[in-house]
C-alpha cells in the first residue's frame, strides 16, 4: 500500500506478497473450479508469480486462461506461450474472434471500433463453458474509482453481473467464495496495491515481461489525445499525424484502444523512477476505454468485464 | 507502518469533502483524476470543484451526492501511509460501517459544529466501540460556519464524551475543530483559531499510535495443505497459512488444534521460499516432523505457554447484515479463520440501542440491527474472545442457500453446557 509520487516510503511489498498469497489460497481451498485470468500485462504476470509461490513446491492447482481479442500485440503472444511453459500451468484460451464467427457478439464495422467491450461476452461465455466458480484477475483499488469500491471476492450473479449495491459484505477481510450453479465469483489478490508496487514487485522477484513495456521505437498515430501503435486494426484516416517515437506502454489490452507513452525507460529500475515521477493515472494516460464517460469503468464491470 | 482508518459520515457533514481534501493537500490525486472532478463538478452543478467527486465513485453516489459503499483510498505522507475504509452512515449503511471499522486501526468520527453529534456520529461512535476500533477522532467540521466559536467546540466535545460513557467497551477519543471546505487545521495548522493549541488531523494522524491490543501467541490456522505429487518431493506435506499473534522456528514443539496431537516443526517456509523463523503476518508453510493428521482448519499453535480455548456454544454481539429475518433456531454456516462449519442460533438475547448505549430484550433481529446472540456449532472452534485478540474471535455467517454473507459475529464468552 504505497503512493506514486513518495520516495522513501516503507512500501510494505512484503505485506502485499502474504496478502495476496493469502487470498489465491483461500479461493484454491474454498472454491469448486478455479481459473487465473492471464492477459499477458504486468498485473497479470504477478499474479502467475504470486499463484506459483502459494503452492511452492506443489504446481499451481488452478490452470490460466487468455481472453484472445484477436488484436493483440505479437510480443504479446509468444510470451504468453512462454510463460505458461515455464510456470507449469494449463492454458485455456477464450476467442473473441470465436465469439464474433459465432453471432454472439457483433462487431462495430467502424475503423475506429475496439474490442474491448466485447471481450466481456467472450470472458462469461468461457467461465459458463467451463463452469469455473472463481476468476483470479489483476484488479487494483487505485486503478479507477469504481475498483475502489471492489471487494476481495467479488459476486457476480448468474447473468455474470456485478451489481455494486449487492455485493457481499467483506467484515475482517473473511473470504466468502460461496457460489450456486451458473455463479461465480471474481477474485484480486492486488487489491491493495499500487502500479509502483507491482514494478518494484517484478523488480525485485525479476518477473519477465513483454518487450513492450519497455522502451523501443514504434510508428504511432495520434488519436483522441493519445498514442496508437500503427498495425493490425490501427489504421491511420487521412489527416492524422503519423510518426516513428521512442515509447513503451504502461498497460497492455486490446491493441486497437491501448496506447503508448513517450517514454526512455529501458530497464524495470528506470521505468519505477518514471511510475514514482508519475501525475497521471496509468487508465487516463492510455486507455481510450476508461476516458469515454466518467462511469465508463463501472457500466463495462456491471457488464462482466474484468 | 500503514494505518488504517474508518471513517462513516455523508455528504451532509462533510465527509467526503474531508477525504477529498486530505486526498488532494498531500498530492495524492492525479492531474487525470482532477480535472475529470472539474469537469463533473461543472455538469452536477458545484460553483466550485468539489472534492467529494474524489471520493463518490460510483454513478448513483455523484448523482445523489450520498456515499453507498465501502470505497478504500490511499494517501500518504513522507512519515506515513493511509489507508481509508469510507463509508456511508445512514442507519441503512450499518453493515458497510461494520465492513469498515472491522478492518480499521482508527476512526474518524464527524460532527458537524452546527447541529452537534447527530444520529449518524453517535452509531459510528457505537459500532467502533463494539469492533474493537479504540482510538478515535472526532473531527468536528464546518467550524467556519460557527465563526471558529471555541465555546461550541468545547460543548460539543462534552456531549461526545459523556455519549462514550454509554458505550459497551471502552473508546479513547481525542477532537480537532476544522474545516475540510476551507482546508483550515486538515492538513496545515490554521489561523483562525488561535485557542485551539493541538495539531492538525494529518498531524495527528501521522502520530497516534494504533492500540492493537493483540494477545501474544503464534496461531497458523491452515488454509490449504500443499501435496506435490513429484517424485522429488514425495513425501512433501506443508500446511500453509498466515501466521498471526507471534512468530514460529524450526525445532518449535507445537500442538495442532483441536485435536490435540503435538509434533515439532522440521521445515518453513514464507510464499514458497525457505526460512528458519516466520514472523506474524506472513504467509507460510509448515512442514511437521511426525506423519499426523492434519487438514484445513486446523489451528498449529506453540505447544507453551497458554493453549487457545476450544468450545462450541458461545455468546456472541452480531450484526446482522441481511433482508431476511434472523430468529431463535435458525440454522447458518458460520466461517471462523480457516474453519467452515454449521451453526444454530440458539437464542436471540438482546438487541442495542446505538443511540443511547443500552440494550432491549428481543427474539429476532433485522437489516441493520447489532444484537446479543447465542450461539453453537456442530464441531468445536479454536478461538478466543473478541477483545483479547480480533481474529480469534471474528467470524461471518453464510446463508446456506444462497451463499450470501448475513452476519458478522464476534465471539465474547463460552457458555458451557
């Protein structure tokens, strides 16, 4: 539990490390048919880490699954791949793409369109399919102000909806994992950490990540105040500026409405010196999602999302 | 050390305008963040920016201007970091204010200078004194809007402590006149009262010292057994859980509980990684010398000095959190540590008066109401009172139908049959 902008801070990582170890235990004790969403970010790969020292030595008795937009970053793939590989777990993969081919969902035609929304019907559809009771993700309280109201466990109902006036009371942090058939129930072990946490955490545990977080060339397009990296969906219209900058990311979604950040951070000891030097939140400087209404994080979460 | 603050109030006493300010005079907001409150404070019709927008998240809460839920913010000081549990503190609310002050070092309780302590400050005032939240804050607001007038500080300071005189444990409160519009004594000193000599609440926050009155004694209630099924680590057993009240080593003799059996302690670990010694607070494994039988919701304890009590009746204060009603032989799950089991409500004894401090006699309890209960589980607890050590006395109940969590209980006294 710590602050963006304070050296010298006792930032109790440890603390946060036998929080978190604390809750996947929990939920892999109490709960029928766990999953751990992986989306190859950083919040994500912690997570994996943190999943595999709960059962040390044992294996990981849950296994991972990827919501595939089909707009994803290629670094993105292979080290998914990788990291599956290396931490011995089981990969279950959802497809938007599928769920697209399928007349479930339907996509907006227009050129600008992200799929992020509709990954929410592809997530509950998958968790439905394989009757999963848990969803571990990588949520954080201090990511947006609707997450500030999340609970540990937090219920959705069989509709996969979060109602925010019906959530289960958490008194002394007790975990109540308690689901009926066609619930389930969404689990954040980071609740209580910050983006500057989860660098000095990947720091100190040296956590592999995509190449993209940190800095590197990339032809961008400039589009609603923000860097889009040019390629796959990304299609500059006439009259946008196009250009090659020295950037990275600072959080890793759905190509097509993630964007990048002028950035010279090369190395995780740079990029925590640029997250402490941080004034803007991470979801305002580079989620067009987050920054379309004031409510939008709390509308996507009523329907399922993340 | 992190502290962990309760606060309860709505719009009406300034709360979130309270932690608005404290938000934003330690720079803790993001540009991002503000000027997205700029720019709801123009479409909800405030003259100015209103801070409370940093703290109301949720559509309904910006709409209404009322807080609904538990929201936790985090802000901090060179010499300190916070965490707020905030909560609404309409009667309606009680069970979220439960939620908050169960998790909570200190409370900030509000009074607004111009009505004195209302309903609202005198049920948050309640519910800290029976979760066990012993240093308080009275934050006394608006103090700008009763020309900084020391005489209406001091009386309302007397009617808070004879209103703490009622309450069923004790509270130790300290008051600080302020104002969270104008920012006069929340983060800086102000001027505008030369009487008060005391310090700022960020001040005081920074200093005052959390009363964790914990017992001492190592408890590791076991979560999750870890069996690898390698050939390396064949005979691999760990039982892991977080270890609370004291810190354990290898070669320690320890008794598992509540059966009784005893072993001594070969190996530690703490989130997977070897270790001679754990301490309170971390998530470890233990692995015993003898091959006995052990499972979760057992409780690994020191083998000296004092033993923990088991038992399985007990009297108990509830809130009870939930629509339906909660009556004499009604039958619930209860969740105690590590341990799930069935429990009965045997009798329903009294229900409490927040307001006044005292207590009524009744058989059933409704949404919002904090009672006196009896209470007596198929198989026995390891547990301890409420007030000599939270986790050994905390527990929630579960709907066994639904799942849903409608009571948070804290154990207070065996009763032996």
């Amino acid at each position: 539990m710590s602050l963006h902008h304070i050296d010298g801070l006792d930032l109790g990582i440890d603390e946060l490390e036998d929080e978190a170890v604390e809750i996947i235990r929990e939920v892999a004790a109490e709960s029928r048919n766990p999953v751990l969403l992986f989306s190859g970010g950083k919040d994500s790969a912690v997570l994996l880490h943190l999943a595999w020292k709960a059962f040390r030595p044992g294996r990981i008795p849950f296994p991972v699954m990827h919501v595939d937009t089909g707009h994803n970053f290629d670094e993105v793939l292979d080290y998914r791949d990788r990291m599956v590989e290396s931490y011995g777990v089981r990969l279950v993969i959802a497809s938007v793409q599928e769920s697209i081919d399928s007349g479930r969902v339907v996509e907006d035609p227009s050129p600008r369109s992200s799929r992020n929304r509709l990954q929410s019907v592809t997530l509950l559809d998958a968790i439905a399919k394989h009757e999963f009771s848990a969803a571990f993700g990588g949520g954080r309280r201090d990511e947006d102000k609707a997450r500030a109201k999340e609970r540990i466990i937090s219920f959705r109902d069989r509709f996969g909806q979060w109602e925010p006036r019906n959530q289960r009371p958490e008194p002394w942090n007790i975990l109540n994992t308690r689901t009926r058939q066609g619930e389930h129930v969404r689990a954040f072990p980071l609740s209580n950490w910050t983006e500057l946490d989860v660098w000095r955490y990947i720091g100190r545990e040296r956590i592999e990540l995509p190449d993209i977080y940190f800095s590197h060339r990339r032809v961008v397009v400039e589009r609603d105040g923000m860097l889009l990296g040019v390629g796959g969906p990304v299609v500059p219209e006439p009259g946008e500026s196009v250009r090659e900058l020295v950037v990275r990311y600072r959080t890793v979604g759905d190509a097509s409405c993630t964007g990048a950040v002028i950035s010279s951070a090369s190395t995780v000891d740079e990029v925590i010196a640029e997250v402490a030097a941080a004034r803007i939140t991470e979801r305002g400087a580079t989620r067009a999602d987050d920054n379309f209404s004031d409510s939008a994080m709390e509308d996507r979460k009523r329907e399922g999302y993340f | 050390m992190v502290l962990r603050i309760a606060t309860a109030g709505s719009v009406d006493d300034g709360k979130s305008t309270l932690i608005g300010r404290l938000l934003h005079d330690t720079k803790t907001v993001f540009e991002d963040q503000l000027r997205a409150v700029e720019r709801a404070s123009l479409r909800y019709g405030d003259g100015s920016t209103n801070l409370a927008l940093l703290t109301d998240g949720l559509r309904a809460e910006r709409e209404q201007g009322i807080t609904i839920d538990v929201a936790y913010r985090f802000f901090g000081t060179p010499r300190r970091t916070f965490v707020v549990a905030d909560t609404p503190g309409h009667a309606q609310y009680t069970r979220n204010m439960v939620t908050g002050a169960s998790v909570s070092d200190v409370a900030i309780v509000l009074v607004d200078a111009r009505v004195g302590p209302s309903e609202q400050t005198k049920r948050h005032l309640f519910i800290c004194s029976l979760l066990g939240v012993q240093r308080v804050v009275v934050a006394v607001n608006k103090m700008d809007l009763v020309d900084w007038s020391r005489t209406v500080f001091d009386d309302i300071v007397a009617e808070v402590t004879e209103h703490i005189g009622l309450l069923p444990y004790p509270l130790e409160v300290d008051s600080i006149p302020l104002s969270a519009l104008l920012g006069e004594n929340v983060v800086d000193r102000g001027s505008m009262m030369p009487w008060y000599e005391g310090p700022s609440l960020l001040e005081h926050l920074e200093d005052i010292e959390p009363r964790r009155s914990e017992a001492s004694g190592a408890r590791l209630a076991v979560q999750y057994v870890i069996r690898p099924h390698g050939v390396e680590h064949h005979d691999y057993r760990g039982f892991a859980g977080r270890l609370f009240g004291g810190s354990l080593a290898v070669g320690d003799e320890v008794t598992v509980l509540p059966g009784g059996r005893t072993s001594k302690i070969s190996a530690l670990s703490r989130a997977g990684v070897d270790v001679f010694e754990a301490q309170a607070g971390q998530s470890i494994a233990v692995q015993l010398v003898d091959d006995i039988d052990v499972g979760r919701g057992d409780v690994i304890v020191p083998s000296s000095p004092a033993l923990p009590l088991v038992a399985d009746e007990f009297l108990a204060d509830i809130s009870w959190m939930s629509e339906s009603v909660l009556s004499e032989g009604s039958r619930w799950t209860i969740k105690h540590n590590s341990r799930t089991l069935r429990a009965i409500v045997t009798s329903v004894r009294h229900r409490y008066d927040v307001l006044g401090g005292s207590v009524a006699p009744t058989d059933r309890l409704e949404l919002n109401d904090l009672g006196v209960v009896s209470i007596a589980t198929t198989a026995p607890l390891v547990w301890e009172p409420y007030d000599r050590r939270r986790s050994g006395g905390a527990a929630i109940l579960m709907d066994e139908a639904t799942g849903m969590t409608v009571g948070a209980i804290m154990l207070r006294d065996r009763i032996s049959s």
